[in-house]
C-alpha cells in the first residue's frame, strides 16, 4: 500500500493531506506478535500466529490495562466479533490474532472486559460513540479479515476506510483539533527483515496536516510509546526506548 496508489487512493490521499513516516516497521512475523508488542512493548514470545489459551493470556501490563487503571475511558471495536470480550479464536470474518487486547488478563480477566472490548458497531455507531456523553478518550478499530487488506483487497480495504473513517473526520470530534487518528498495518509479507518489514504509518490530526513525509526511523513499539506519553502512562517495554521511534509530536492538542 502507499505506493502507485492505483488500488489505494483514499489511504493515499491522507497519506498525502497529512504524514506518513516512511521508515516505520512491523517488530517480527506473522501478525500476533506485531499485535501483542504494540499493546505491551515485547513479543511475550509469541512467534506464530497462536491465541489464548494456546499462548497468553499474559500475565503484565498492557496497553489496555494501563488505560483502566489510570481511569481513562477506552474502547477497542472489533469488526466481526461474535460477541464482547468473545474467546472465540476465530468466528466468520473475525480473527482473535488481530485483537491484541485480549492476550492479556489485565483486560481479558477484567470486569469491565466486555464493555471496553466490542463488537465494531459501524461508522454512524462510532461517531455516535466519540461525539455523545461518556465518549472514550482512546480507540482502537480492527477491520475484519474481509476488510483489513488481509484476505480481501487492497482496494476493498481502502473502501472500507474510506466509509468508516471519513464520517469520523467530518464529525466534531475531528473538528475540535484535539484529536489523531493513526492508520497502520501490523506487518509486510513482502519483507521477511527487519523486523516484520515497512509498514505505512499515517497520523492524523490539526498538527500533521501538511506535514507530508517523515523519515524518522519506528516500529510498534514506538507507536505504543507515542499513545502512552499522550495519556501520561508508564512507558512498557520496548516503548521506553526512543530509539524504537516517537510520532507524539504529530499528535493533535496542546503541546
């Protein structure tokens, strides 16, 4: 993706309207542990593409919990997910791989596990949800299999972001330029090094409009760095090192 654009244009276009650092990359293959080490800064030795109870729940702190306990409102929507907090491993469209918040028991075994990990509830549900009472401050959107460019195109993929994060930039909670909004992938199957190969990285809010390309060096783990400076959070794992990267400045809000 990123590249002639032809099956891409919309991603593209906010590539273009906004930054997309160009040296950003997935931290290893397949897909879990990009998505375990973007919640809690490490692998946690996952090395395949396992879920719990076959590897997890973990036992540290994740990205997930640290929002519970330092009481900021949250929510991660997962398009296709049978039910919330779901075990399920994998149901129809919706794959347990790509929910990240659900390896560790500082979420799965929280009480609040099903009101804070969800069923995605579309576009005009999550604008509903940032714009009335109670809104959470942080959310996390995976697509489903069909919709993430994994099994499905690019192109479908793009037309999915185009209908279910458009509405969220037109509504006012964009509007009010506190906000930011981060458009990334979890790996590149093209690239067996580093890591898990480049992955487009684009960042959106009032402070990176036409900002266009940033070349400075990241992985997942500095995504996770930049979300827990935002929020005041302890730095886990590999977020500690600023050498694994930082977009915080890219975000929207008083600096």
């Amino acid at each position: 993706t990123l590249g002639t654009c032809s099956a891409e244009p919309y991603y593209c276009s906010l590539a273009a309207t906004y930054a997309t650092d160009t040296s950003w990359f997935g931290v290893s293959h397949p897909s879990a542990p990009n998505y375990v080490s973007i919640v809690s800064g490490a692998t946690q030795g996952v090395s395949s593409d396992c879920t719990p109870p076959s590897c997890g729940p973990f036992n540290v702190p994740s990205l997930g919990g640290q929002l519970t306990a330092a009481g900021i409102p949250w929510r991660a929507y997962m398009e296709s997910m049978p039910a919330p907090c779901s075990s399920s491993g994998s149901s129809g469209l919706y794959a347990e791989k790509h929910n990240p918040f659900l390896y560790f028991n500082d979420v799965r075994a929280a009480s609040n596990c099903d009101t804070v990990d969800v069923p995605y509830p579309g576009a005009a549900g999550l604008v509903s949800a940032l714009t009335g009472p109670g809104a959470p401050d942080f959310v996390w959107i995976t697509p489903n299999v069909a919709n993430d460019m994994h099994n499905g195109s690019v192109s479908a993929g793009d037309a999915w972001l185009k209908a279910n994060l458009a509405p969220v930039l037109a509504s006012s909670w964009f509007a009010g330029a506190n906000a930011t909004v981060i458009v990334t992938m979890d790996e590149n199957d093209a690239q067996s090094t580093p890591g898990g190969g480049q992955v487009p990285m684009v960042v959106i809010s009032s402070s990176s409009q036409g900002v266009g390309v940033v070349t400075s060096h990241g992985n997942h783990f500095g995504t996770l760095r930049s979300i827990e400076e935002e929020f005041g959070l302890g730095l886990l794992g590999g977020a500690a090192s600023s050498a694994n990267g930082d977009v915080n400045s890219l975000f929207g809000g008083p600096k």
